[in-house]
C-alpha cells in the first residue's frame, strides 16, 4: 500500500513541475491565442511514465490557460498554431 501511495505522490509531483501552470504563471487565465509548444511537449512527455501524470498535466494546463500563449508577449520557445 505504501508503494501505491509513493508512485502516486510522485506522479502527481512530476506533473505539476512539468506543466506551464508552473513554468508560465504569467501565461495563467489566458482563454486563447497559440500553443506555447514546449510546455506542450513536455506535458505530452509526461504520457510516457504513464498516463496519469500527462493527463494530469494536460487538464491543468488547458484548464487554467496557461498552455496558451495569449496572442503574444512574454512567451519563449517554440508557438504551435491550430487553425
């Protein structure tokens, strides 16, 4: 039982440092504009320990705007637009 509540506290952990909630605050509340590609990335990275640290990652970042760019300024790195 402790194993199973290790892997989880480390999954959740892993996500929430990898996603652009924590790398972007800035970027947070944003309802549009491009994807900011490598929180993007790094967040679909996650998928790889397993799937919930990625989905974990992906629901935060979509759900508080913080993947978004908003349409400029103050974003570094890599921008996917979606048409």
């Amino acid at each position: 039982m402790q194993l199973v509540a290790a892997a989880t506290a480390l999954s959740l952990s892993t996500a929430a440092a990898g996603c652009a909630y924590v790398i972007h605050p800035e970027q947070r509340g944003n309802t549009g504009g491009d994807l900011d590609g490598v929180p993007l990335v790094v967040d679909l990275l996650l998928l790889l320990p397993g799937l919930l640290p990625g989905i974990i990652a992906l629901v935060v970042d979509f759900g508080t705007g913080a993947i978004h760019t908003g349409g400029g300024g103050g974003h570094h790195g890599a921008v996917i637009v979606v048409h």
